[in-house]
C-alpha cells in the first residue's frame, strides 16, 4: 500500500524541520507559540507542540539554539530560543544543501513533465 500524499509531505517536512526552525530564529529571539505560528503562515501548516518542543529540546542539547525562561506578568512564563553562532553556520551548511537537493528533485520532475 502506498504513502498518502499527506503522509508524504508529513514525512518530507520532518526531514526539514530542523532546518525551518533555525532559519525563522534568524529575524531575532521568538518562543514556541511564535515559532509554531511563522511556521503555519508560511504554509507549513499547524504545528502541534509535541512536534516542535522535541526540536527545539534537539536544537539546544546541540547548542544550535540558546533558551531562556523568562516569567511572565500575566500568564504562563515563556521559554525564548535565540540562534546560536553555531546554528547559524549549520543553517547556511544544511540551507545550501537543502537547495541542492531540492534543485535537483525539481529538474528530474521538469524532465518527467511534472513542471
């Protein structure tokens, strides 16, 4: 039986997520909740917090990200990631690699007449 094509975009967009991640940290510090809504406007839809917390949990123990927690007047305290110098020399390395790859994922579709 094959793949969805729901299955497979969830499958393709946990392959990229780490990547996604630390680029919508490049405009500055932002928490969870702002990270999930980025992630939905630019098409990706709605991220469940047992999707992106376990990321960014990764992304810290490899020190891609920093995290604070920061308390709150009203409300819950928040938990603000900001990208790492080292982050950012993986997202440039993975961001160019990523384009690669989907370079030539697009031209072998254009030979097949997909495009």
């Amino acid at each position: 039986m094959s793949a969805t094509p729901a299955d497979r975009r969830a499958s393709w967009f946990k392959g990229v997520l780490d990547l996604l991640v630390l680029a919508s940290l490049t405009g500055g510090e932002s928490y969870g909740y702002e990270i999930a809504k980025s992630l939905d406007a630019a098409g990706f839809g709605r991220i469940k917090g047992g999707t992106l917390y376990p990321v960014l949990n990764r992304l810290e123990e490899a020190e891609l990200v920093a995290a604070e927690f920061r308390a709150a007047e009203k409300g819950p305290g928040r938990r603000y990631y900001t990208l790492t110098d080292a982050g950012r020399a993986v997202l440039k390395e993975q961001g160019a690699q990523w384009l690669a790859f989907d370079a030539s994922v697009r031209e072998l579709l254009a030979e097949g007449g997909v495009a």
